[in-house]
C-alpha cells in the first residue's frame, strides 16, 4: 500500500478529471465519484484520491497494487 500526496493550484473538476482519465486507460473502472474524491478499481487493487482544500489543493493518492501508476500521475500532475 502506498499514500502520497501533492500540491496544486488546479480546481477540483479538472483534478478528477485527469486522475479518472489517467486511472481508466490503465484499466482501473471508477466505482465513487465526488467533487473532492475519487475512487477506482481493478486488476486486484484500488486506487483513492482525495482532494483538502486549502491555498494550494493538497491531492491525496493512496493504493494499493497500482503504486508505479500513482507515482507517475503524482510526477505529472502536481503544481
């Protein structure tokens, strides 16, 4: 299990999006969907992402069987 997070100036809509995006064309399927979380599934694990609010957005990931994929949409993703 991995949980990380980053920080972003990018508005709540646009980060689901993109994570949702992201997540489906690894195949994972979306089974919550909210203005600041998300969750998915597939391939034996999950994937969370959770969204604080504050000055900058803070994005919370966490998974588990998807940690390089969680990694790589954390690297291209944040601010």
């Amino acid at each position: 299990m991995l949980r990380l997070s980053f920080r972003t100036s990018k508005k709540n809509q646009d980060i689901i999006r993109e994570a949702e995006g992201f997540f489906q064309n690894k195949g994972l399927e979306t089974k919550e969907k909210g203005d600041c979380c998300l969750q998915m599934e597939g391939g034996g694990g999950y994937v969370r992402v959770d969204i604080v609010e504050a000055k900058d957005r803070e994005v919370i990931l966490e998974t588990r069987e998807w940690e390089y994929q969680v990694k790589e949409f954390a690297e291209h993703h944040g601010k």
